[in-house]
C-alpha cells in the first residue's frame, strides 16, 4: 500500500515516513502549500514548485502551474 501525505503530496511505503500520511487516493491539488509544511527530510524530493503560489509537490500534476526545479 502507498501513503500519500496530504501537506505536500510525497508518497512511501510506510505511513511512519510522511508527516500527514493518508492512505486515500488524492486527487488534490497543494498549491498555496507553504514551504515550511513540507517536512524537512522530504524537501530533497520535491521536483516541482507552483510558478502562481510557490507550492510545492513531488510531482507535477498536483500544481496548477508546475516548474520543474531539479
């Protein structure tokens, strides 16, 4: 089963990996997500920022407008 965590959209394996895990298939968008809500070790993962809010997210198509920083 994956999780999903619902401040920044990363996903794992294991609930204990994530700050606000979810096991629901998220069909959310986290623009306006602040930097500070996403977890200091997941950070390196976020691939993409919102070029609208500054929003972060692992993968793109949870942002309305994504950029790909890495």
């Amino acid at each position: 089963m994956r999780y999903t965590c619902l401040n920044c959209g990363s996903s794992a394996h294991r609930a204990s990996e994530l700050c606000n895990p979810t096991s629901d298939i998220l069909d959310a968008n986290f623009c306006a997500t602040a930097i500070d809500v996403v977890c200091d070790e997941r950070r390196e993962e976020m691939q993409y920022t919102c070029t609208s809010c500054g929003g972060m997210a692992e993968d793109g198509d949870h942002l309305c407008m994504p950029v790909r920083i890495r």
